[in-house]
C-alpha cells in the first residue's frame, strides 16, 4: 500500500487536537517531513544506512580493529568475537558523535553539496544557524587538502580579504582548465618571497605565466623557470589576466551568497571548499558522491 502523506498527517492532527501546545510543535515536525518527502534526493533512513555501510565496509562488513570478517549484528550494533569490541556503521569514523537523526544529516549535506545558503538551510531543516554553521565547517574540514600543478599556460594574481588586519591571496588558474591553486598568508603584505614559494609549491618549470604589473612580480623569471607576462592595468591590459581576475570575483559572490561573509580565521576553509567545488564539481553532484570521497574508517596505531 502506497503511504498516503495527506492521510498521516490528518491522523496525526486528530491525535494531538487536545494536546494543548504540543499541536504547533506536531505540526512544524510533519511540515518538516513533508518537505523531506517531497525531495526525492532525501532517501530512506534504511537506504541512508546502506549508502553508509557500503561506503565505509564496502561489499562485506568487517571489524574496524582486527579486520575479522565474522562479526555479529545486534540492533543497530556490531560485535567482533576476535577483538570482543562493539561498534555501530559510523563509530570509527568522522560522524561517530552525529546527533542529528541521519535523514537530517542527509538533507543538511545535500543542501551544502548544491550550495544552497546557511539560512534557507536553517529554514528548510529548523535547525539552528549556528547548528548548520557548524556542520557546513565539518564539511569543508574533510575535504580533500590536494591541490593540483599548473603548468603550460597559467595566469597568477593576489587578493586581500579583511581589510589591513586581513589576509593576503594567492590564486592560480591553470588556461584551458579547471586547476586552481592557493596559498592564504596571514598577513596583507605579501613579497617575492611568497610569490616565489607558490610558484615552488604549486606551478610546474617552463611554464608560461601571466601576472599584472605589481613589483613582486618584476622580473619573476630570473628566479624561477617561467615564460612572464604582465598586464599593466593601470594602461587598461587584461588580455593576460582576465580568467584570474574573473576568479576573484565569482570567489568573493561564491562567500557571498553562500555564507553572507567570513572571518579571517575561516577563509582558508572557505576558499578550499570553492576550488575544490570548481575542480571537482562532480564531489558534489549528491550527498553519496561526496561520502564516497570523504567518509573513511579512522586509522588504528
């Protein structure tokens, strides 16, 4: 038999028509899981639980610990008789203190997955702001920390971001392609030295590289292998830097309209969540696709 959403909520109506107060607080609960029925990306919890399980355990469950294939299911819990330790699907992993009911959790991630802003979140989920701050932070803390080599053609610039007491941006941007790559200083005062350690750590020799005409630039060739090229803006020359200028300005929308704004102490998390969102987009197609990547037992000594 088909479940009949309009029939359960009626049920649950009639049920609570003399329970005083606890009506309103019935009613927000079934609006909210009308809106997560209506979204067909929110799966079952049991099919959430496969999802999860074949992710962590792949085809055949084992213990976290000794690797024994033969544990014993209680409930909702696992039992190893080789290492006699009991454990659940997320114990040993990232998510071992998730409190949150796990369609919940699969609805707060799939709204970060397709960028949906902090407070619509909050609004679709009736979690708190400061709840869906925090998981959207917990999301951008495991993503992957690999950032790609530029190399062929590639256009450098700088940004800053918090006024003088602020920080200073390196950005990156391989021509032709999805690479980026950053390096955040603590500071708005950035040099040669720190142009010169980015293009060590981050763009490959006999490279071709396109920057605009500040001194920390100036004859950049001399002390690393590249081809140089500079726009002087200040003579309206963008022909060289018109995808890294770009950039900066879909990062500072990206901040924008996603978080409204962000400290300090946050950027480098934010600015790893949007070149990796611009890499690697498709980490982000669903909530699974981002799991799959980021969701791994924790390591043993």
């Amino acid at each position: 038999m088909p479940f009949d959403l309009n029939y359960f909520i009626r049920y649950q109506l009639t049920c609570k028509e003399d329970a005083g107060g606890v009506i309103s607080t019935c009613c927000r609960r079934i609006d909210r899981m009308k809106r997560m029925f209506e979204l067909n990306q929110i799966p079952s919890e049991t099919k959430i639980k496969k999802h999860i399980r074949r992710i962590v355990f792949g085809q055949n469950m084992s213990c976290p610990i000794c690797n024994a294939r033969k544990v014993l299911k209680n409930k909702e819990r696992f039992w190893c008789p080789k290492c006699r330790i009991r454990f659940s699907l997320l114990s040993h992993t990232w998510l071992s203190n998730l409190k949150i009911p796990l369609q919940t959790f699969w609805f707060v991630l799939w709204c970060w997955t397709q960028q949906v802003p902090v407070k619509q979140t909050a609004k679709l989920t009736e979690l708190s702001k400061q709840t869906i701050y925090h998981w959207f932070e917990t999301f951008r803390t495991h993503l992957p920390e690999d950032q790609d080599t530029l190399e062929h053609l590639v256009q450098l610039d700088e940004a800053y971001f918090g006024g003088r007491k602020g920080r200073a941006l390196f950005l990156g941007k391989q021509v032709g392609s999805r690479k980026l790559a950053y390096q955040i200083l603590s500071h708005t005062n950035p040099n040669r030295e720190h142009a010169w350690k980015f293009l060590h750590s981050f763009v490959a020799s006999d490279t071709v590289l396109n920057t605009d005409g500040a001194a920390i630039y100036k004859e950049i060739n001399n002390w690393w292998p590249v081809y140089h090229n500079r726009d002087i803006h200040k003579r309206f020359e963008f022909e060289h830097t018109s995808e890294i200028e770009g950039m900066f300005g879909v990062l500072r929308t990206f901040i924008r309209r996603m978080y409204h704004h962000v400290s300090c102490d946050k950027l480098p998390s934010v600015v790893s969540e949007f070149c990796a969102r611009f890499s690697h987009p498709e980490m982000f197609d669903s909530p699974y696709e981002y799991l799959l990547i980021t969701l791994r037992l924790a390591t043993t000594p």
